[in-house]
DNA sequence: GTCTATATAATGATAGAC
DNA sequence: GTCTATCATTATATAGAC
C-alpha cells in the first residue's frame, strides 16, 4: 500500500524547477530560458508537456497546493496538541528566516502579482490561503471553541503575512524573531 | 513666500505615471510604451528627460517620499492629537480600500520587487517605511510616552501590511473592514 | 520525448532630423 | 524638446528533424 517508485519525469522537473523560480523571480520574470537553463532541456522541450506558460503556472500552483496539504498533514501527525501544531505554522517566520528576507512569501507573492495581472489563475492561487486558514481554524477549535476559530486563524495569517512583508521590506532578521515571539506569546494567551 | 506657478514639465508627467503604472503593474512590467500611450509622447523622449529606466524608477521613489511626507504634514497640521493622527493612518486601509484589492500596497509591492530583483534601488524603498515609522514613532511617543513608541510603531505597521497583504490575496473587502476595527480598538485600548 | 531552427512581437536603448 | 527610424536582445510560441 506504500507509495514506491514515483518517477520523476521530466515534466515534474519542470514544475518543480518553475515553483522554485516564479518564488525568486516572479511569473512573468520567470522565462522559459531560465527554466531550460535550470534543468538542462531545451525551451522547444515545454510544448510537448506544457501547452502555454499558463498551463505551467497551474501545474505549479496545484503543485504547491498538495505540497502544502503534505506539510499541514505532518505537522498535524507529529504533534499531538493543537498548541504545538500552530507552534510549526509560526515558526516558519524563523525556519525559512533567510528566504522571507531576500523574497518574502511565496503565496502572497503569486497572488498578489496574479491580482495585478487580472490573471485567472488568482482564484487558485489563493486557494493556498484558504488551505491554511481552515487547517488553523480547526486546530483553534480543538485549543479553545468553535466561536473564535476562524477569527483567531484568520488574526495569526494576517500577522504572519505582516510580519514577513515588512521583515522582507527592511531586510530585518531582528524584526523577524522579535515579533514572531510576540505571535508565540500570544498563542500562549489563548 | 507661496509656492506658485510650479510648472509640470514633461519630466513631471513621466514620473506621475510611471508612479501609477508601478504600483499597478511592477517596475519590470512597466514598459517605457506603456508610460508613452499614457502621456501621449514618444517613446525616444523618454532618452532626453532619463538616462535609462532605472532613473525613471529612483525618480518615482523620490516622488513618493515627497509624497508621503507632504501627507504626514497634513495628518499632523490637520489633527491636534497624535491619537486623530495614527487614526488617519489606519483609515488608509479604508479609504484605498479598491486599489487594496486590487493591486495591494505600492511600497511593500515595490520594495518586494526590487528585494527579489537584487535591485539597486531596494534600500531607497526601503526608505519610505522608515518614513512612517519615524513618523508613527514620534505621534505613538506624544500619546503615551518613549519607552513603548517604537514598539507600537512597528507594531501598527506590521498589523497595517498584514491586513492589506491578506485583503488583497483574498480580495475581500469585508476582511479590511474587521480587521481595521480591531487596529481602531487596539489603538483606543493604549 | 527531445532537439534545432525559426516566426513574431515586445523590450530598452541609440542616432539623428526637425 | 520632441519626433521617427532603427538596433540588439529577449520573450512566447511553432514546425519539423531525429
């Protein structure tokens, strides 16, 4: 029943090697050359997997959409309380410190760039959020009560997202850790 | 002694609408095309006035600096207490709510950029945020004294970027309207 | 499946007429 | 000061050989 022997197509170096470029550089600054470059094809190579550079970007959304599902999944299959499992979302701020500096979040990145653009894939892209919000809702349900949940879910990604953005704006590492445990105080006040 | 009769040059209407097009689009996006149909000049004009794109764009934070400080003179001339004062601050979030949506907020989505860029001009950006940091410091000092203003300052910031960051992933104008009630009774709270 | 070659459009930038 | 014409480069995308 495991899950063995995945292969790693072409197609999925594509993807990956796009997440990790359309994270540094942006979508429309992320060209087809640099991505070829990066995993040694040719740009001819993307029309046979790729029908336009869209279809890319949606591949990479989906893409970070079941990354993240993973990821809030063993978070939820390592900690036993509700308390530590927020305790992992808030120390993302810390883990990928250096990341956030240099190029801020990832998903608010995208979609702010895809809301700019009028693009459609912004409804996807902010699908993401949606994703942490109701993983975070339910764990402050089982912390402390449905009443509050999503209002305490929605209150740490709307810190979390000012954190990083003004840490990434002023190149502050102090400002990261100095307000990400203000977050971790308040976790503890609920 | 009243400034009168300032004439807006060409090189004044330049600036104007690369401000707006950057905000809307990026600085990378924003083509010297683009700039030209919106002010009806050609595009070889733009060699007489800027010696290449980047001096459009130090040009533009230039503008905004002078910009936002002429608006921090008004809050400050216009209200009597620092609390009226940070109040004007937080009302942007209302009052901009649309272009919030839309495009988010133009200094971290710039300084964002020229992060990710490894631009030149990223530390220039950057400036603005101190701007009204020092700005917010200075009316946070008024209302309850030194120890706390900074604090407070970064605070209301990071609390301002989270919102309009979320509020435009989301594109949810009821987000923007709760969560700048909260920053009204937070600062009532002080 | 992957490649080379190419078509087409847009970009930042320069030269020179007026 | 503003324009037209042009250049070099890069972008997405297509056609077809292997």
């Amino acid at each position: 029943m495991a899950e063995v022997d995945i292969k790693t197509t072409t197609r999925d170096h594509i993807i990956a090697a796009a997440d990790e470029l359309i994270y540094q550089q942006g979508f429309s600054k992320t060209s087809f050359a640099h991505i070829a470059e990066k995993i040694s094809i040719s740009r001819g190579n993307f029309y046979y997997h790729f029908k336009n550079k869209d279809q890319i970007l949606d591949a990479v959304i989906h893409f970070r959409m079941a990354k993240t599902h993973t990821t809030l999944q063993q978070w939820e299959a390592l900690n036993s309380t509700p308390h530590e499992r927020i305790t992992c979302y808030i120390n993302v701020l810390i883990t990928h410190q250096k990341d956030i500096l240099r190029f801020g979040c990832a998903m608010s990145n995208l979609s702010n760039e895809l809301s700019r653009l009028d693009h459609l894939a912004k409804g996807n892209s902010a699908m993401l959020f949606v994703l942490y919000r109701t993983w975070l809702r339910r764990q402050f349900a089982l912390l402390g009560g449905k009443q509050m949940a999503d209002k305490h879910a929605l209150h740490l990604i709307v810190q979390w997202q000012g954190i990083a953005t003004l840490a990434n704006a002023l190149n502050d590492p102090n400002l990261l850790t100095q307000e990400t445990a203000k977050l971790h105080q308040w976790l503890q006040s609920l």
